[in-house]
C-alpha cells in the first residue's frame, strides 16, 4: 500500500544529473515565448523537488533552475527585440495569450524591470513577460539582474515546497496503517456516492418543477 513511497524512492534513485538536467530542461523551455504554453516546467519542478532531501540537491537543483529559467528568459528577450510588436498578432499569442501579453506590456510600462521580477511569479505572464520586455526596449542590463533575481526567488520557494510535500506524504503514509487506508478510500468513494445522488435529486426536482409550471 506504500505507493506514495514507491514512487518517491524511486524518484530519488534516479540518476541525479538525468533527473536534474531533465528539469533544467522544462523550465527553459517554458521560459522561452511559444513553448511556456506545452512545456510543464512548473509542475516539472515540484516533481523533481520531491526528491531533495539535503543541502547539496537543493543547491543543484536551484543552480541549474535559475540558470536555466535566466536562459530560456534572455531567449525571450531578443525574440521580442527582434520581432518586435507584430509578435502579439501571431497565431500562438492570439489563441492562447493575448490577455497575458497586454498584461505583462501594462505591468512593464508602469513598474519597468520590478514587473519582469514579479511576473515570474505570474503563469502565462511569466512566459511572455521577457518577450513583451524586448519589445519594449527595456535595456538588457536592467532585465537580466530581474530575471536572474526572480528566477532564483521563485526556485527556492518551489523546490522548497516540492521537498516539503514530499516529506509530508512518507509521513502521512508511515502514519496510516493499511486499514486506516482503506478507511480513507473507503470515505472518498463514499462522499463522491453521495454527491452524485444529491446532484441527480436536484436535477430531477428541477424538472419536475419546470414540468408543473404552465405554459405561457
């Protein structure tokens, strides 16, 4: 019944530069305008920050997230220099972030290289912040010290967390007998029954309410 155990051991006995490459890998490519919309960097980073159980992996992994998520923000930066405007009318950006690139171009107008530090912290804005920064022609030497900064914030916290959860569910897990799990799955199955059948009883009161009433 240890599946939540399994699985992070297993995590843990992976090759650790595979596994940390591997997640360097995602956030750059989230970083990079165009692919922050497929690549699951974020949650990538959780997983991964699961299996941190001492000083020297968080400091590895933080290293190489936060050089990584400057990178894939610096590439960003120059599509936008490049590009220019005419980035907002592409088929990517208008199915899937024109809300988030008006906003990230707002946020960069009115706070300037803070806003490139704080959308880290934004998902969507995050990924286009850096190209909508090159589009605006804030100074590369402004951007990079924000990115780098942001980048090394919000990595910390998230491996932080992704350690912390991790540690959490081996505790929760230790602390269940296989009784107490089934308990547990037996109360899930049993609240999703209930809810269900509350929902049908009410849309079938509605129906026959709507039924009774006469027609205009």
């Amino acid at each position: 019944m240890a599946l939540v155990t399994d699985v992070l051991e297993w995590l843990q006995a992976l090759p650790q530069p595979a596994l940390v490459a591997a997640t360097g890998g995602l956030v750059l490519a989230e970083c990079t305008i165009g692919l922050g919309f497929i690549a699951p960097g974020e949650a990538g980073l959780l997983v991964a920050a699961t299996t941190v159980t001492n000083v020297p992996r968080f400091l590895l992994l933080w290293l190489v997230v936060t050089v990584c998520a400057g990178i894939g923000d610096s590439i960003g930066y120059f599509i936008g220099r490049r590009f220019g405007p005419k980035l907002r009318e592409t088929k990517l950006i208008q199915k899937y972030g024109t809300e988030g690139w008006d906003k990230a171009t707002d946020i960069l107008r009115r706070r300037g290289a803070w806003a490139v530090f704080f959308a880290r912290f934004m998902p969507v804005v995050r990924t286009l912040t850096p190209a909508a920064a090159g589009t605006s022609g804030l100074p590369y030497r402004k951007f990079l010290p924000a990115v780098v900064a942001g980048a090394a914030c919000w990595s910390a916290i998230h491996i932080g967390i992704g350690a912390a959860l991790g540690e959490a569910a081996k505790r929760i897990e230790g602390a269940l007998s296989t009784g107490g799990l089934i308990l547990l799955g037996t109360v899930v199955i049993v609240g999703v029954v209930v809810h269900t059948v509350k929902k049908r009883k009410k849309k079938t009161a509605v129906t026959e309410e709507a039924a009774l009433e006469p027609a205009v």
